[in-house]
C-alpha cells in the first residue's frame, strides 16, 4: 500500500512541475522570392532587392560575422513605403531593423535572407529569397 501511495505521488509531482516550463510558439515563414511580390494579412510585400550581402560564408572564419540589407516595398492602403531590412551585425551607430509592417494588433518582419552564402557560392547566388512572418502584438 505504502508503494503504491508513493507511486502516485510521484507521479502527480511530475505532472505539476512539468506544467511550469512554457514552449514557445514557433514561427511559421512566408518565402518572398527576390522580384516577386506576396499579400500577408492584406498588406502587399516586394521583395525588390538585395543591397549587401557581407556575410560570413558558412565553414570560414571571419573576423565579422558580417550582415545583409533587403530593400523592400510595403504597400497597405493605398500607401507603399520602401523599408531596408537589416539581417546580422550591424555597424556601431547603425540600428538592426527587421520590421516591415506594426499595427495595434499584429507586425510583420523579416526572419532572414536565404540562402546563407558558402565558400562556393560568394558572389554567385542568384536566387535569394526573403523569409517574412506576422508576429501578433502583446
């Protein structure tokens, strides 16, 4: 009998302390071919291009990780606005920026620029792709 009681409250103990860690969402990406343009939420999104990309490939070491600015045409309204994206580091002064869109209730942003660039392909991507999400407001 004392077994099983001890059973039990061991296993309730895990079941309430279990609770205790919160999971957090994932986000789920919008891929906006570079030239193409998407409707999220209403809200038009070009991905019209890429101004640098500096970025340290993958497998080398670099003294800067190095960063990429996407210029993108937000068009909602009526109204379109040019907004430069900022994926990695930026330089000191610099701000990071990575949002396209805010509102009371949701904002829309920019996740990263793909592909990442490889020792074999510095210089030679040709087919970037803008991956957006909407994030809802707290």
């Amino acid at each position: 009998m004392k077994n099983s009681l001890l059973a039990i409250i061991m296993l309730f103990s895990t079941f309430a302390f279990g609770q205790e860690d919160s999971a957090e969402t994932p986000k789920i990406a919008v891929k906006v071919p570079k030239g193409e343009t998407i409707i999220l939420k209403g809200i038009s999104i070009k991905f019209m291009e890429v101004v640098e990309d500096s970025r340290c490939p993958e497998g080398l070491d670099c003294i800067w990780a190095g960063r990429a600015i996407v210029k993108a045409k937000v068009t909602t309204n009526g109204k379109s606005e040019e907004k430069l994206l900022t994926f990695g580091e930026v330089r000191p002064g610099e701000e990071k920026n990575t949002n396209l869109y805010s509102s009371a209730t949701f904002a829309i942003n920019g996740l990263s620029l793909k592909p990442y660039p490889t020792t074999e392909s510095v210089g030679n991507i040709n087919s970037y792709v803008l991956l957006v999400c909407e994030e809802k407001n707290k």
